[in-house]
C-alpha cells in the first residue's frame, strides 16, 4: 500500500517531465528509467526480490552507460559487472578515485566523498531508511546533479554543472 502511495505522489515526475537539461532528460528516459529489456536481464538477479532486482537493474543500467574502470558495492557486483565487463570490484581503501559505488551508511559515504571526481557516480541504497544521509549529501558542494528515487539515489559530482536536486518516478 505504501509503494502506490510513493508512487501516486511521484506522478508529476513521470519520465523526465519539467527537467529542462537535455542531459538531466536524457539519463532518466534513456538510463533510470528504461523499460525496454537489456541484454543481460535473463542472466542476472533471478531469485532476488523485486526491490533488489529494480535497484540491481539500475546499477546495471548505470554501469553500462558510464563503463567505469573499477566500482565498489556488496550488494550488486553481479549487476554491475553484467553492464561493464571491464569493471573491476574493489573495496574503497584500493580506489584512488571513485568511479562508481552503492553506498548504505554514512561511514561509506565519509571515506569515499573525497574520491570523487567528474566522473563519478554515486548511487545510495535504501533512500527511504537514509533520509539524513540525503540530506547531508544535498548540502555537499560537490554533488551537483541528484536523482531521489525513492528507493535509492543518484549523485553525480560533474563540478562543470550546476547543482540540482531532481524527484523521480522511479
């Protein structure tokens, strides 16, 4: 019941609706919320649930447009490495800059935050349970584009753009 209630208050931000960027457009109808099915959507995340699959999918998504070097997260190698072949996982201690992470916990976010460059991507797991996480990161200087799903949450850290906060109908 409560996933229709998030969902029914969302639906003014419904498949890029209002966003003015052509890039901010593009990456939720081409990247967040896709529904034409990827290559490798049979192969991955069979037995998880359906949160799990969505969020999964979506790291798969993101690693195949952003085709980082290395990403950090337990929770969704599996996707990751299914949309970059090339992506090495590791943990964050190895990383001298992050190129892409799902994070859970403020602790995770305080030691990868000074790793992130132009091309990061930043995705925070579990948003509904880590509202004051969102919060501090919407205050950071250097996160600049943000996507609040709901479910989790897209941080980009371009310092060329401007900074915006975007709610989406994921």
């Amino acid at each position: 019941m409560k996933g229709i209630l998030v969902w029914l208050s969302r639906i003014g931000h419904c498949r890029g609706f209002g966003i003015q960027s052509p890039t901010d457009y593009w990456m939720v109808r081409y990247v967040i919320n896709e529904r034409w099915p990827y290559y490798q959507y049979d192969n991955i995340g069979r037995s998880d649930d359906w949160l799990t699959q969505k969020v999964g999918r979506l790291c798969f998504r993101l690693a195949n447009w952003r085709q980082p070097k290395t990403a950090i997260s337990t929770e969704y190698p599996d996707y990751i490495n299914a949309g970059c072949r090339r992506c090495q996982m590791t943990t964050d201690s190895a990383v001298v800059e992050m190129e892409m992470a799902v994070v859970t916990t403020e602790k995770e976010l305080e030691r990868l935050l000074p790793k992130c460059g132009d091309e990061s991507v930043l995705v925070i797991d579990r948003l509904y349970e880590n509202r004051q996480l969102w919060k501090r990161l919407t205050e950071e200087p250097e996160a600049t584009v943000m996507f609040d799903l709901y479910y989790c949450g897209i941080v980009l850290f371009n310092k060329k753009r401007t900074k915006k906060h975007y709610t989406i109908n994921f």
